[in-house]
C-alpha cells in the first residue's frame, strides 16, 4: 500500500472522491472542518504509484453565471458552471452476488468511488494450542480498479489479527459493496 493525504480548502458540503488507478485505489475524505477537507487517498502499489483523482461536492449557494437550479428551501442544487458527477455503472467489490467488473465504451476517462464499503474476513486455522485452536482473521477491502474503460475489483489485506485461543472458531463474514463509476472526461 501507499497513502497520501492532504487538504483541500473552501470545500462546500459533503465531499466525495472518485479515483482512477491502474492498480487499484480508493478516496475518502477523513475529517471535514470549517470548509477544509483532509483527504486520504490509498493506493494498491508502492510508494509513488500514481492514482488521479477528483473531488465532487456540492455547487454551493451562489451563481456566478449561467443557469442554477434551487430546491424549495432555497439550497442551490444545480450549477450548470460547474462539472458534475455523471455515473455511467458500477462495479461490486466483495462478497455473494456481486459485479466482479464492468467494461465500458473506449475513449473516455473513468473514475470510481465507494457508494458502500467492502470487507470481508477470512479466519483461518493454525496448529492446535493449549486451551483451543489458534485462529486468524484477515479483513479485506475490495477496491475498485480502473484499468483504462475496464473498471473491476481487487482484494487488499488491510489487516490480520490473532492468534486468538477459543473453544471455537467463528465463522468467516463477507460484506458486499458497490463502487460508482463516473465518466470524468474532459475534467
């Protein structure tokens, strides 16, 4: 893995961050303070892999020009000077029932972001011990991978815990999760 944070000021509302990276990435925004955003992202790859991003968030309460749109409280939700998220599909990450990948049309730009977070744990058995068998458990995170206009899922160990001695082992656990993907061309 290899992480990079940074901050982003005069941030209005909720941010998201899509990521496009070869070899699989993923962005959040991990504190949000008086409109400055510390942004994290994670990629699956040495320090110095590169992974593009962009940040969506709202248009925020003033146009400058051209046509905005409000909602009945008077909140701008619609700026026509500003880019938008335009979603074209989605993958899932892990578990039962989920879209391993997606191909979409050539010759656009495509990023990803997590609607719902992934993990899955994996225990597993070791020798016998003393008062019960030794056991492990691997979380892992699925992350979207953009390779060009193919989007897909890939497995990252984000931590392994143990040896824990019970009586018995637990079972292993899957959350599936989605990850959006938006058409970034021209941003």
């Amino acid at each position: 893995f290899s992480t990079v944070t940074f901050t982003v000021s005069g941030v209005v509302g909720e941010p998201i961050i899509a990521v496009s990276a070869p070899g699989g990435a993923v962005g959040h925004v991990g504190n949000l303070s008086g409109g400055v955003a510390t942004v994290v992202i994670v990629a699956l790859g040495p320090v110095g892999t590169s992974v593009n991003w962009w940040m969506f968030t709202d248009p925020g309460n003033a146009a400058a020009f051209g046509l905005a749109v409000y909602d009945d409280s008077g909140v701008m939700v619609f700026k026509a000077a500003e880019r938008y998220m335009r979603y074209v599909g989605q993958v899932g990450l892990v578990g039962p029932g989920t879209n391993p990948s997606v191909t979409l049309p050539s010759g656009k730009t495509y990023a990803a972001f997590q609607a719902t977070p992934a993990c899955r744990g994996v225990v597993y058995s070791d020798i016998p011990g003393p008062s019960g068998t030794p056991w492990y458990l691997d979380t892992i995170r699925g992350v979207p991978k953009v390779n060009s206009n193919v989007i897909s899922s890939v497995y990252a160990q984000i931590g392994h815990i143990g040896p824990f001695y019970t009586t018995g082992v637990p079972s292993a656990y899957s959350f599936s999760g989605t990850a959006f993907v938006l058409d970034v061309t021209h941003y």
